[in-house]
C-alpha cells in the first residue's frame, strides 16, 4: 500500500509511473486526496473538541471549589453537548479512514525507475542468458511421457482423489522432489537465510498484509470459518513476512533472511492443453522461498543477492537459463520490480518461469506496520523482498527432459547425496 503522504507530496508523480502499468490512477489518487481532506479537517475539529472538554473540565472543578455550583452546572452540560458532538464525529472520522484505505487497496505499487513501460509478457526484456541449449542424438521425451515411462509421477491418481492439477509423485520422483528441497533449503541455510517451518492457512489480515487481498482473492482457495475467513497460502511469502505483522525493529542495524518449505495452493492454474501439461502449471506445488527484511538503504544489494542465489542453485543444478525484468503491465500489483527466471525446455522447446524475485520497497510494510527506529529514533517503515528459490514443478520438468539419456535420466551431482542415486 502507498502512503498517503507521498501520494499528498507526489500526486502527478505517481499518476505518471502507474501509467507504465496501463493503469489511470488519476480518479483513485484525486478521490483519495479530497477524502484525506476531509478526514484531517475532521481530525482536527476532533482535536479541537478533546482539548476544549478538558479545559472545562478543570472549571468545573475550581467552580465548584468556588461554591458557584450553578456555573458549574452549566458547564457540565455544555460538557455534555461536546461528547455528542465528540461522538458523531468519531463516527465520521471512522467511516472517513475506513474508505481511505480502501481507496488505497485499489492502488498498485509505483514501478521502479528501471522498470519499462508495457502490457503483458511481450514486453519483458531480457536481462541476461546462461548455459546452452542441450543437443540429443534421440527425439528426447516430455516430461510427462518420461514420468509415466520411469513411474516417477502420476498424474491421473491426482485427478481421481482430487482433481486436475494435483499430481502424485511416486517412487525416485518423489525421492527427487525431496532431494531437490532439501537441496534448496541447505543452500539457503548457507547463504545466512533462517530456515522457518510455517502455516499452510493464513487469515485475512496476513493476506492483506502481504498485498494477496483483495487483488488476488479470486486466486486463493478460501476456508470459509464461523468467525474469520482463511486461505491456504499461495506462496510462503505470505506466512514468512506476516511474522512481522506490527513489528517495531529496535534500531536499524538490521537485515532479516527468512527461507522455508511450502506447498502452495493456486486457483489460478485453469484449462486444458498443450500449453498447461503435466508440470507447466498446477493448483498444488511446493516451492523453497526466500524473503527479505532490509532497511531502505540495503534493498538493492540485498536484491542483486537474492538473484545471483538464484542463478547459483540453476547453475549447480546444470540448467540453461535466462533473466527477464519485467515490465510494468506484467509486474505484480505489489511489486516495485520483479526478476523472473525461466529455464528451457528441451523436449517442449520453450521457456519455463521458475523463480520471480522481486522488491517491494515499501508497500507491504505499510500495510503491515512493518517499522524500524532510526538513528534518531524515529520510526521508519522497512522494505521487504523475495523470491523463489526454487518453485519445484517446472524444475522438475526441466531436469527430466534436459538431462535424460535414451535410456533414463542423470541426476545432477550435487543431488546425489539427497537421491542416493545418480540416474533414474
């Protein structure tokens, strides 16, 4: 969420950067300004009250000290008076914040200044490539013919106790599936991340918190409750960050490293073809994530490692790869820029997302009161990052039809010790 002193101090400023979003915030951002117009005018006519009783309370009580008892009297009932009017306006101050901030709930994260204008993935540029395109003197298979072939994964028991998009993994590929977790969460661990073992459901104010709600309602599976609505969580991001929900950080000597292990659940992954199958894109996946807690002078160096962590766990792994910044019409409604990896598919010959990593400056600690004290103790919202290191389907995939043989598939070396086995 913006805050809406910048938004006071930088209305034409932040009106033109949502323009690299397609997006006209021109209405929302006038609105809201006449809104907080009014708010603080209330506030203050609020203020005003409160100091006014408290001065007459006091003569009331040197009134009656003096024995003029009917002086006295008169000002209590004009004490009385102010707390009806006191009352109405704190309804009104209320209902004046309540729509405040929903008016901000509609404003997405200003881009960075080195994200492009653009609509949709089209307009992503490239930022850097790695590794070759695997050669075979074999007409190599797709993941989900090697998975059927090698009994490593099975789609259609998945859609018979659940439904589309909910495969099983059996045998050497769940063993893998847990290699390549274990895997990542070690490297993370070295890289100084804290391992965190989280909820699977999240509350309504996590959600929010994170920016998920209300942009992306639509695309969580919801848990409808007796007194609070929860959500299986999305991504780890969402649980990892809320840890610091209404946190003051007491100085700013700090920089937080959080990774876990999640599944991630997505109403998102929609239809049939060739486009969405086997591992290309599931309602239920895991995903090792790694988030940031950074002061604001830290964000950029703290964002450069968390891509060059990803690009070590592609490289280890021997996995041909490109980085794409994305553009302002396909960055995420609460991201102020975000990396996207994507690995090749040498059987499907395209290009798989794997990773989204992405600075949030600070949009989400706004709305999570996410604060630290400054050196003159003064407190300043922090900024929070993160990404994925790594998501697990498309990988999988990847490592199953860039690394197989005409007669199964090589496992990497630094998983060896994880499997227990070198091919499959």
């Amino acid at each position: 969420m913006l805050e809406i002193q910048r938004i006071r101090n930088e209305k034409e400023v932040i009106i033109e950067a949502l323009k690299k979003r397609h997006f006209d915030a021109t209405t929302i951002v006038d609105e809201l300004i006449q809104t907080d117009e009014q708010w603080r005018s209330k506030k203050g006519e609020l203020e005003n009250i409160a100091s006014q009783m408290n001065q007459i309370s006091k003569q009331i009580g040197i009134l009656f000290r003096e024995g003029k008892a009917e002086e006295a009297n008169q000002a209590k009932a004009q004490t009385g008076e102010l707390k009806e009017k006191e009352a109405k306006l704190k309804t009104e101050v209320d209902e004046l914040d309540q729509q405040i901030t929903e008016l901000m709930y509609q404003l997405p994260n200003v881009p960075n200044e080195l994200v492009k204008a653009g609509k949709s993935e089209e307009d992503n540029e490239i930022v850097e490539e790695h590794g070759a395109t695997p050669t075979f003197n074999f007409a190599p298979k797709a993941h989900w013919d090697l998975a059927q072939k090698k009994d490593l994964i099975d789609f259609e028991l998945g859609v018979k106790i659940t439904g589309a998009g909910f495969p099983v993994y059996k045998g050497k590929g769940a063993r893998l599936q847990r290699a390549l977790i274990s895997f990542f969460l070690d490297e993370a661990e070295r890289a100084g991340y804290q391992e965190h073992q989280v909820p699977h459901v999240v509350n309504e104010a996590s959600g929010y918190g994170t920016g998920q709600l209300p942009d992306k309602e639509g695309q969580m599976y919801q848990i409808p409750m007796e007194n609070e609505d929860l959500y299986l969580i999305p991504t780890a991001e969402v649980p990892l960050t809320n840890l610091y929900r209404n946190v003051l950080l007491p100085d700013e000597d700090f920089s937080i490293k959080m990774t876990g292990h999640t599944p991630c659940f997505r109403v998102e992954a929609g239809s049939y073809g060739a486009h969405v199958r086997g591992l290309n894109r599931l309602h239920q996946f895991d995903k090792v994530e790694i988030v940031r807690i950074e002061h604001p002078s830290n964000t950029e160096k703290a964002l450069n490692e968390m891509i060059d962590h990803v690009k070590g766990l592609l490289e280890k792994l021997g996995l041909q790869y490109r980085i794409l910044r994305l553009c302002g019409g396909d960055t995420g409604f609460a991201a102020a820029m975000t990396y996207d990896f994507e690995v090749f598919s040498a059987a499907q010959e395209k290009w798989l997302e794997v990773s989204s990593v992405s600075r949030f400056d600070t949009f989400q600690s706004t709305r999570l009161k996410l604060r630290f004290k400054n050196a003159d103790k003064k407190s300043q919202l922090c900024h929070t990052l993160n990404g994925s290191a790594l998501a697990l389907p498309r990988i999988m995939a990847a490592l199953m039809e860039n690394h197989q043989t005409e007669d199964g598939i090589l496992v990497p070396e630094v998983l060896h010790k994880y499997t227990g086995f070198k091919k499959i």
